[in-house]
C-alpha cells in the first residue's frame, strides 16, 4: 500500500485496477466543513422527506445491481452471485428503514403523575465516522448508515483503502437518490490521518467494523474525545451440534456458514463444535460436501468462492492453519495456497481443534474450518464460551425448548437455532466480549447515534 493512495487491486488477478489520491490536510478540512454544513441542514428535514430518499436508493441499487455488483467483484473477490445478492441486501434495507424508521424515531410520550406533559425527542447529534471493512464493501456501510442518517445525522466514510471505488459508487448513488451533497461524504487518507479527524470538533461521533486491534486503538481515541463509539469486531463463532440435531441439514447450513464469501464474514460458523455421538457422521458428511467447493474466477458461475480479498490476508490465514497444526490439529482437507495468480486458498478443513490453538482461539477470516470434539451438551457450552469473541453462535438440536435454554447462556450477541447466522433490519447485530459493544439495525441502531432529549412541559 503506497503512504499516499489507496490502491484498488483485483484479488484474482492480483493486477491493480486503480489509485485513489489521499485527500491532504485543505481537502480533508474542506470535506469535514462541507459534511458539518449538510448536517445543520439534513437535521432540520422533517424525518418523512428523508425517509423519502431511502426508497428511491432501494430502487436505483435494484436497476444497477449487476453494474456495482461486478466492481464489488472486481475489488474484493466475491462472486458475482454473492456480489448481486448484497446489494439486494442493501436495497431490502433501506426500502424497510424507509417505511419503518420515522415511526422509531417520533417522540415518545412518557406518563408522569400529576397534569405535566413529558415526552422524550430523538434528535441528531451530527456528522458520524463510520470506518468500515472490505469484505462487504456495501452492505457492511449501509448497515450502518441508514439508520444513521435517517435520524438527521450525517455520516463520512472512511472504507477500507482496497474498496475505495465501492465507496465512491456508494456516495453517487445516495446522491442519485436525492440525498443533499455532504450528508453522504468519503473520507480517503492514511491511518495516521484518523486521529485528527474524530478530534475534530465537527465530527460527534465514531462506529467501526473491523479488527479487534483497530477498535481498541479507535475507542482510545473516541474515549479521549468524550466521543461515543459502536464497535463491531468480528469474532470466532461456535456452531454448534449436538447429538440429537438433523445432521445432514447441519453439515448443509455448516458449509454456508463457513465458506460463504470465501470464509471472509464476520458473523460466520468458525468453530465447528460437534457432541461425541455425531462427530465422526457429521466429519464425513462434512468433508464430502468441503470437496465439492471450487475456488476459481468470481465471474464464473461454476466457482464456489473466489480469492481472499488481499495477499497478506491470505498468507496470515495460511500462518494461522500451520500454527494450528503445529499445536495438534489435523489437516482434513485443503491447507495450501492455491498456485498460479491471485490470492485463492484451499476450502480447509482441521480436525482435533483445541482451546489454545490458532484456529480456535483467533478469528480465521478465510475458507478454513475448525472442528472441535464435546464430550457432551454442557463441555459444548463450555467450549462455545471459552473465547475472548462473543459476536454471534449457531445451536443445533431437535430439542428447541432445550435450545432456548443454552441460548441464554452462551455468551454471544446473537443465537441461531437451526440455521446459520442471518442479519437482518428487523433485529439488531452486535456483539459482546471482544466482538466489541453497541448494536446496529433495529431501533436499538438507530437509537445508538441520537440525543434522548426528555422535554418536561409543567401544568399550569
């Protein structure tokens, strides 16, 4: 990465595809005026007209999802079919925020005793950095930026250096939809430039998606600012079968789980913690389905997965599965790179996976799976927690009222039974541990960016 762009580069090819010029210290100025100015004007647009916009965005991204589509693809590697499907995920998104949102957002009536009319206002509180990753160049921003936004504020994108055409297509398309130039802003510049920019006093407040590390470092400097921050730090979910689960349509959900965008998700089945009684059966039936994936071209329909985003994403996974062997595990299936251009991996299996080891302890952000021994329900459970992350877990069993009671102790900010890990605008994502604090979507995200004002008019 070069100290004075950001470089686009096609991860299966590895060839660039272009460079983004970092904004200097005037334009970065002008940018954080320009976005302050947009926000004192967005702020004062009755919620109805802005909730207007976010149904023109839901369908402009539905007339142009093959187009954006190939440049998700083009930059971070996903399939073609993945890349469509996110940006119907977007559009299904702010189309329910649209009609929804303003209701979460009226004043709320609170009853006191005596003849006094209380009721509590959510307003804005300004312009939000939102630093977000590259993995779901769309999704992972508008996740966070429609409601953000549909509460008046305004919302400056720092994204990942390697989607910064993702990130510029997303700014036209708001803007497309009839979002006022500056609520919607991209940010482009180094990490050491980051610091300044949430001290700014034109800046309220901060949420990021991305690594434990660099939560830690931006919480610091939010927290050093009087600032509030929403973090998403990814994890290193359980999934978890138990003896009397449908076991073929657990390995099923378990291969989506796992190998979706190549391995590359945050809310995603990493371990793969399997009661004594079913282990063997689910491992083959497993490891037959892992040998039918093929990582090729994302453009080409018959690839299952393509490249990992980045070349050293993808040699730190494969350090991650030498180390995890080195410590024990076995290699089931896959475990090298994969020759020739680009920077594909192996579907990846490991076997005899242990607390301690790499695989287990770590987020593995590839198409590598972890498979764990319990010797029964309550050493899963102890399996499932025994992690510094707590982002999301998946339980299998036929036993729902069994499942909803170890849901309750699983130490995760989400629990899915019987299925894989979904998100969706209804329910909110976040996690706890270190998979970070605060929540997205939902009236709790759209809660999390705006000033509870109790307003407390006396009788009389």
């Amino acid at each position: 990465m070069s100290d004075q762009a950001a470089i686009s580069r096609n991860p299966a090819t590895g060839e660039d595809i272009q460079r983004f010029a970092f904004q200097d210290v005037a334009a970065v100025g002008q940018l954080l005026a320009d976005a302050d100015r947009a926000f004192r004007a967005w702020r004062d647009v009755p919620v109805g007209r802005r909730a207007a916009v976010y149904g023109r965005l839901a369908a402009i991204m539905r007339e142009r999802r093959d187009a954006v589509a190939a440049v998700i693809t083009a930059e971070m590697g996903k399939t073609l079919k993945e890349a469509a499907a996110e940006i119907e995920k977007c559009a299904a998104t702010a189309a329910w925020f649209g009609e929804h949102g303003p209701a979460m957002l009226a004043d709320e009536p609170v009853g006191v005793e005596g003849d006094d009319q209380v009721h509590v206002s959510y307003l804005p509180i300004g312009t939000v950095l939102g630093i977000m990753p590259w993995n779901f160049p769309f999704w992972q921003t508008i996740r966070a930026a429609v409601p953000i936004m549909l509460s008046g504020n305004g919302f400056m994108l720092k994204h990942a250096p390697n989607v910064m055409a993702c990130a510029y297509l997303m700014q036209e398309m708001w803007e497309q939809a009839g979002l006022p130039h500056g609520v919607f802003s991209v940010l482009n510049v180094g990490t050491d430039a980051i610091e300044a920019v949430i001290a700014d006093r034109r800046i309220a407040a901060v949420t990021l998606t991305g690594s434990m590390r660099a939560g830690a470092a931006v919480a610091a400097i939010a927290g050093k600012h009087l600032k509030k921050s929403v973090l998403e730090l990814g994890g290193a979910d359980p999934f978890i079968v138990l003896a009397d689960a449908d076991i073929e349509q657990a390995v099923k959900f378990a291969i989506a789980g796992r190998f979706a965008n190549a391995g590359q998700v945050c809310l995603a089945a990493k371990r793969l913690i399997l009661e004594a009684p079913i282990a063997e059966r689910f491992t083959t039936l497993f490891l037959d389905a892992v040998r039918g994936i093929k990582a090729g071209d994302p453009t080409d329909e018959a690839s299952t997965i393509g490249p990992i985003a980045r070349a050293d994403l993808r040699d730190g996974v494969h350090d991650q599965v030498a180390r995890s062997v080195a410590a024990g595990a076995r290699l089931l299936a896959g475990g090298h790179m994969i020759d020739g251009p680009g920077f594909f991996y192996e579907p990846t299996v490991l076997g005899d996976v242990t607390p301690g080891m790499a695989a287990f302890d770590e987020e593995v952000f590839g198409p590598v799976a972890a498979l764990v021994l319990a010797r029964d329900t309550e050493h899963a459970i102890e399996l499932a927690n025994a992690s510094d992350y707590g982002l999301s877990g998946n339980l299998w069993t036929a036993d729902t009222g069994k499942a909803a009671r170890i849901a309750r102790r699983l130490e995760t900010g989400g629990v899915f039974i019987n299925g894989f890990t979904a998100s969706n605008p209804r329910t909110p994502v976040g996690g706890v541990k270190n998979s970070g604090y605060g929540r997205e979507l939902s009236h709790f995200g759209i809660r999390e960016f705006v000033n509870a004002q109790t307003v407390w008019t006396r009788a009389g």
